[in-house]
C-alpha cells in the first residue's frame, strides 16, 4: 500500500498549484477545495491500489469533466479569464493512465475519444483512433467508428475510405462493416449531387432526382449538410458559370456519379456472403434510402439481378424484386402508376411460380413473407390524402390480395409469424382495413389466445 499511497500523493501534489490559483480567484472556497482534494484523493487511492476496474477510472474522469464544467461557469459568472488548459490536461492523463492499463476495454477508448472530440483536440483523437485501431483490429465498431470521424468531422472521404478498406482487411465477414461501407459512398456522392445542384451543373435536374433529405436517412446516417452559394464564398460564384462549359455527358460517366463504386462494393461483399438473400435485401434498403439520387435506379437494378442469379427463390430476393420499380417514387409521382403496373405483374409471376412449387411449406412460407412485406410499403402510401383516387383504388385491392396470401401462414404457429402478424393486423386497423383484419384475427387469436395486442384489436373492432 505505501506505493499506491506514494504514486497518490505524488499526483495530488500537481494539482496544488491550480488548486491555489482557484482560492485566490475566489472561483472555489477552501472548503469546496478541501472536498476536491478529498475527492481526489480516494480517486487516486483506489486507482493505485491492487483491484482498480475501468469503471473507476471512468468515474474519476467523469467527476474531473464535471468539475471543470462548473469551473467554467462560475469563472464566466465572475467575469474571470479562466483557462481551460489544466482541467482538460487533468482529464486526457486520467483516461491516458485508463486504456493503458485497460487497452481492452472498448468503453473506455470511446470514453476517450468523445471527450477529446469535445474538446476539438484533433489531434489528440487522431492519436486515440491509431492506437485503439492496433489494439482492436478486429472490432468493426470502430474501424466504422473512426470513418464517420473522418468523413463528419473532417470532411475525408478518402481517410474515411482507407479505414473502412483497412478494417474490412480484418472484419471482411462482418455484414455491418461492409453496409456501412455502402452507406459512405453513397453519402458521398449525394454530397457531390448537392454541391452540382448548388453550383448550377444540374439545371435540368428534375425533383425525381434531387438529393435525398435528412428524414428519409437511416438515424445512423452522415446527414448531407444544407450549403448555400454564400456559404461557399464569392470565388465559388464566379467559378460556377466556368464549371457550367463541362460537357453533360462527361460528367454523366463519371464512375463517381453513375454508382459504378457502390456497386462494386456490392459485388465484393456478396463475393464473402455467396447466395446470402438477406444481406443482399440490407444492402438493398441501404441504398433505397437515397433514392433521389439519379445513380440509385441502376445500383438498385444490379442488385436485383445478382439477387436473383444467386438466390431466385429467396423471399428477400423476391420483395427487392417487386418493390424495386416503386422506390423513391411519392404518391403524388406521374411515375407511379407505370411502376405499380409492373409491380403488379412481377407479384403475380411470383405467386404463380409459387404455386406451382411442389413443396408446400416452402411455397407457403415464402408467399406470406413476400405478401406481408409488399402489404407494409403499400400502406403508407394509402395515408397520403392527395393519393389519386384510381390508384388507391389499385393499392387497395392489392392490399386485399395479398393479405389472403398472408392467412395461410398463420397456421405455421411459428413465433417470428405471431410477431409479424400482429404488428400487420394492428398497421391494416390505423389504416381503416377494419372488416379485412377480421378474417385475420380469429384464427390468430385461436392460435394464439394470449397475445395482448391481438386482444385489443379485437375489442377495438367493430
């Protein structure tokens, strides 16, 4: 102990100057200085004992953080020039002191990092990201982790590419690494979308093909930050009339701009995953919610037909399949009922080729999943009151189809059909579909008479 003891008192005692300068400043009281001297001291007693954990030093810093927080506020209170130096200096030595001797607690470094973010110390967090990235290598989170630092902070597609490059060198099984991937280059040509429109090189650029808005990105997206010619300065003004004599169709091949990279890391993921239909479907979704981006139509065709080289008969190779003509496209879109037409025939091809599968409980299964998924994206555009009427006469009815399809599946008994029923009954409720859910709910509630939610909808319903 009288080490711990020593190595506590010796980091107490550099603390005794600011905390001096702290009485004379009458920022603290000597008694309120006694406390953090206290304070402090169990802190670093405990920390130098034997049997110390992370979130010992988490706390620590945590307390530090505090405290420095209410230094700055009363140092502005007073109307005193405090800096800000020494408390932050403490904090970075506690959390540097925390991953060395706990290098493989995650929690820690992303402790770190937020704080020296916090700070603006870019340096210091480029420091943090090499060091953690060399110890866990492994770690997907952070290998995605320090490429949203660099593309959001820094405004580095190409720092943020070689991470998501390097780590998919150690992770190169990890679905989510490579979605995220996708995510980032299909943020960055919406940015270079953005900047065209704002720079005028877009002048016949129609609404169908606008960059996407924040809302309709996932909540983990980088979202394309609002410019404006102004913000861009005057240079940029002058220079955008020059940009204008590139010739369209140049820029048009632009493999940065046709979507020729997102595809490629498609085919380079589904190269690791061979026939994985589901992961494809995710990678799907990921780029349909760019959907204004005029590259998204061909990157989406692309992966449907890999989708159906490789797993024609896989239910998330059928939805993409039939929802791809309608993505992206509004209710109020003078494109919508040409694509509803081929949403159509693709559905029914489908069934049909279903039905005629000889084995039931694969034809049955599949039909319901395909039905279920089609009957979620039609609902929405059902809750659109400047829906044309002759198409929600048209959604409704494939409403209807489908939903027969999904009854048959109730009688599998199968826990994720409960929950996906049931989320679909009450979705059909909020969306008037009041007589159509009671061919569902009967003999859903005879399979399953304890699901609370199915209880409900049927006292609710007439």
């Amino acid at each position: 102990m009288a080490g711990a003891s020593d190595k506590a008192r010796f980091y107490l005692e550099q603390s005794v100057p600011e905390m001096q300068d702290l009485i004379r400043r009458k920022i603290f009281t000597e008694e309120e200085i006694r406390s953090i001297a206290k304070k402090r001291s169990a802190f670093e007693h405990k920390l130098n004992a034997r049997g110390s954990s992370a979130s010992d030093y988490a706390r620590y810093a945590e307390y530090e953080i505090n405290l420095d927080a209410l230094r700055q506020k009363r140092s502005k209170r007073l109307g005193i020039k405090a800096n800000s130096y020494t408390g932050q200096r403490r904090t970075f030595f506690i959390l540097d002191r925390a991953t060395r001797k706990f290098h493989g607690d995650t929690a820690l470094w992303l402790q770190y990092l937020t704080f020296a973010r916090k700070q603006k110390a870019n340096k210091k967090v480029t420091q943090i990201i090499t060091t953690m990235l060399r110890l866990h290598s492994t770690s997907p989170e952070l290998w995605i982790y320090a490429a949203d630092y660099a593309m959001s902070e820094r405004g580095d597609v190409t720092e943020a590419r070689s991470y998501m490059q390097r780590g998919l060198r150690f992770c190169s099984r990890s679905h989510h690494l490579w979605s995220e991937y996708l995510k980032l280059e299909m943020i960055y040509i919406a940015k270079i979308m953005a900047r065209r429109h704002i720079l005028g090189l877009d002048p016949t650029k129609s609404e169908e093909t606008q960059a996407p808005d924040a809302a309709d990105m996932d909540g983990d997206l980088i979202p394309v930050p609002s410019i404006t010619i102004e913000d861009m300065g005057s240079e940029h003004q002058s220079s955008a009339t020059a940009h204008q004599k590139i010739p369209e169709d140049r820029i048009a091949s632009n493999p940065a701009l046709t979507g020729a990279i997102p595809i490629a890391i498609f085919d380079s993921a589904m190269k690791k995953f061979p026939g994985d239909a589901t992961f494809g479907a995710q990678m799907f979704n990921i780029v349909a919610c760019f959907s204004r981006l005029q590259c998204t139509g061909r990157v989406l065709q692309h992966i449907v037909n890999t989708l159906i080289t490789a797993a024609p008969t896989a239910p998330a190779t059928l939805d993409c399949s039939i929802r791809e003509p309608v993505v992206g496209l509004d209710a109020t879109s003078k494109r919508l009922p040409g694509a509803l037409i081929v949403v159509l025939d693709r559905f029914d091809s489908t069934m049909r080729r279903l039905d005629s599968s000889s084995n039931r409980l694969e034809r049955i299964t599949t039909s319901a999943i395909v039905s279920r998924r089609m009957v979620q994206w039609i609902l929405p555009y059902l809750g659109v009151p400047e829906l044309d009427p002759d198409i929600r006469a048209v959604l409704t009815s494939m409403v209807k189809t489908a939903w027969e399809h999904c009854l048959s599946d109730i009688e599998l008994k199968e826990a994720n059909v409960q929950a996906e029923t049931t989320a679909l009954l009450e979705s059909l409720y909020a969306h008037g579909f009041k007589e159509l859910i009671q061919t569902g709910l009967e003999p859903a509630l005879r399979i399953w008479p304890d699901e609370s939610r199915l209880q409900t909808a049927k006292a609710s319903s007439p």
